[in-house]
DNA sequence: GGAGTTTACGAATGTCGTAACTATC
DNA sequence: GATAGTTACGACATTCGTAAACTCC
C-alpha cells in the first residue's frame, strides 16, 4: 500500500468514475484502474461495488475512506511542519 | 514521498546507524541511504547529522519523527480496521 | 586501517500509456 | 452503439544489490 494507492482511492471514491478521477489525477483510466485492483488485492477486500454507472463505495470502501483522509492530513501536516520552519 | 521512506526513516531515527536500520528492513546498505539522501532533498532540509559514528536527527528530524510515526500509525489503523471487520 | 556512509552501475521490479476487450444499458 | 471498467503488452522509471570509493577517527 503506497500513499499512491490512497490518494487514488481518494479521487475515485469521490468522483465515484474511474474515468473522472483519473482525468483528475493526470494519468490514464487504466492506471488508475489497476491501482485501484491492486490495493483492494493487498487489504482483501472490495472496497468499491462496481456499477453500470462507475463505481461506489461498498461498506469496507466508506470505511477505510475516512482512513485514508487521515493518513493524507498527517502526510499534510508533516510536510507543512518542515515547510514553515 | 513514499510509505517506504518514511518507515526507513523512521529505522534509521531510531537506530541512529544506517547499518543496523538495513538489517532490521531486510535490505542493503546503500538502498536504504539513497532513500534517506532522497527523502532529505524531497523535504529540502537534512534530517540527520552524519557523526563519524553513525546517524543523529537535526532538529528537523525530530520534529518530522513524530510526525512519520502518527503517519504510519494511522496506515496501522487503517488496515487494522478493514483486517478486522 | 576500521567503521560508517555514499556513489557507480547493471538487474529486477513496478508503473504508466496505448490499444484492444468485456459488459451493461 | 455509447459508456464505463478491465486486460494485454511494450516502454519508461524507480528501486534494489554488489562492488568500489570516500571520510573521519
């Protein structure tokens, strides 16, 4: 799990479209798409139910979403910290 | 800036001796020395000292050890939280 | 000269983008 | 057939390990 992989989860869990997301991101669908497969591989779990419309968060996804968005504001707040002295 | 930098960081902080920070990571020497040459010029600023005898945190290493370690604590809480639904 | 870190360089691994495929509507 | 996600595959970049070099006692 790379801090890659979370920000992509990120992305994709709040656009709720690979597509859009990786748009987003600056790099291509299937890279995102990849990335997206190999983290829910790693922690073993679906973390997106896949629909005919894009993907939403399956329960797993939503909790690890609020994780996720702790683990970037720490990586926030340590660059910040070294940043501003 | 990777996961990986930051628990080689974190090894290094706390071994203070390149050396023993490899062995416990179970990679080489020179591995892990780039990664923490290449986290210092990501951040911009020397993390450690380098003594005849081995590695001590600046003050800006201090400063980001505590932070790396809130970082990775909250990667451990996330994956804890998905092992264990 | 010994202990420790860094640089050089080739090998292995990982990630990316383009193109083609699959599925659902 | 249009939209959305995935798989295949070759190219590019990163990371690694071994060996050699540098530095400070």
């Amino acid at each position: 799990m790379s801090l890659h992989q979370i920000r992509y989860f990120v992305a994709v869990a709040e656009e709720e479209h690979v597509g859009r997301a990786a748009e987003r991101l600056r790099i291509a669908q299937p890279a995102l798409s990849r990335q997206i497969r190999n983290l829910e591989a790693e922690v073993g779990t679906a973390l997106f139910e896949r629909t005919s419309r894009g993907m939403r968060l399956s329960s797993a996804g939503a909790l690890f979403l609020s994780h996720a968005r702790a683990i970037l504001s720490s990586v926030e707040s340590a660059t910040a910290a070294l940043r501003k002295r």
